[in-house]
C-alpha cells in the first residue's frame, strides 16, 4: 500500500514539475516581463473599494441581529437600526439573554475610517451602560460585519440595508 501511494505521489509531483517547466518556457519565448506583469496586475476597482468609505457609507435603516455571550450567558439580540451618515445611531431591539426576553431602544455613536472599517458605542439607558464595538463595511454599503469589543462579552452580527 505505502509503494502505491509514494508512486501516485512521485507521479503528482512530476506531473507539477512538468506544468512549472511548460509554463516557465511558454513565459520566456513570450518575454519574461509578461509574467511579471501579470502577477502585479491588479483590479484598481478593488485597491480603490477599501479606501472610500466615510460616514455616509453607512447611512439609512439597517436590520440586524447578533449572538454571543455576555456574563450572563448566551445572548442574541434583534432588530431595527438606523445610521444618520453623520455619526448617530438610534435603533430598537428584542433580546434573549440567558433565556430571559426583554425589548428596548438606545442611541448611539459611530465612526468610519477610509478603509471601511469602524467603532460604534451604543448607551442602553435600561441597563444604563453603554457598549462598544467595531466593524466592518461591506457590499458597498448594504452591510456591515460587527463585534462588541467590551470585556467578557463575545458577540458577533451582521446589520443589513433594508
């Protein structure tokens, strides 16, 4: 059985070997340079697409929903949120924490930086604390990827245009 599988083995390896060698002929009648150009080339939409975000990128009513933990226990939270494109949020939501459900609203703050990614602190007047995250903008604005950063809490979502 090992002979079997050293010969597929050495047969892969030099069939890799062959396709290296056809390419690296094929890329020197061609010019070298032209592999060199290709392996630089890059999609300038993209280089561009990680440096254009501000606040306004993310502006409008989102719904999102996360889950994690807090100390507590398990927790996963609902709901509405909206984004002023000047840096206030306000949103609503229905939470499950350790098994017990309660709604309410906060208000908040948010930063963009170029590169799409961002803080938010959110103040929860029922618990009267506030939290902080970051994120991450997406699909050009339609949503964006978070996490809370506070200690003891692990909590993931996602906030999707409406």
């Amino acid at each position: 059985m090992q002979g079997i599988v050293r010969k597929s083995g050495f047969v892969v390896f030099l069939a890799g070997l062959f396709i290296v060698c056809g390419i690296l002929r094929d890329s020197r009648e061609a010019g070298s340079q032209t592999v060199i150009t290709a392996a630089q080339a890059k999609d300038k939409k993209d280089d561009e697409s990680c440096k254009k975000c501000s606040l306004k990128s993310l502006k409008g009513c989102y719904g999102y929903s996360y889950t994690g933990t807090s100390a507590s226990g398990p927790i996963a939270a609902v709901g509405p949120i909206n984004f002023d494109g000047e840096g206030n949020t306000s949103a609503t939501y229905s939470v499950n924490s350790s098994g017990t459900n309660f709604q309410g609203s906060f208000t908040g703050t948010y930063t963009v930086n170029e590169d799409c990614t961002g803080t938010v602190t959110i103040h929860l007047p029922v618990l009267g604390i506030s939290s902080n995250g970051r994120f991450v903008i997406v699909e050009e604005g339609k949503e964006a990827l978070f996490m809370g950063t506070d200690a003891g809490v692990t909590v993931t979502g996602v906030a999707r245009k409406l």
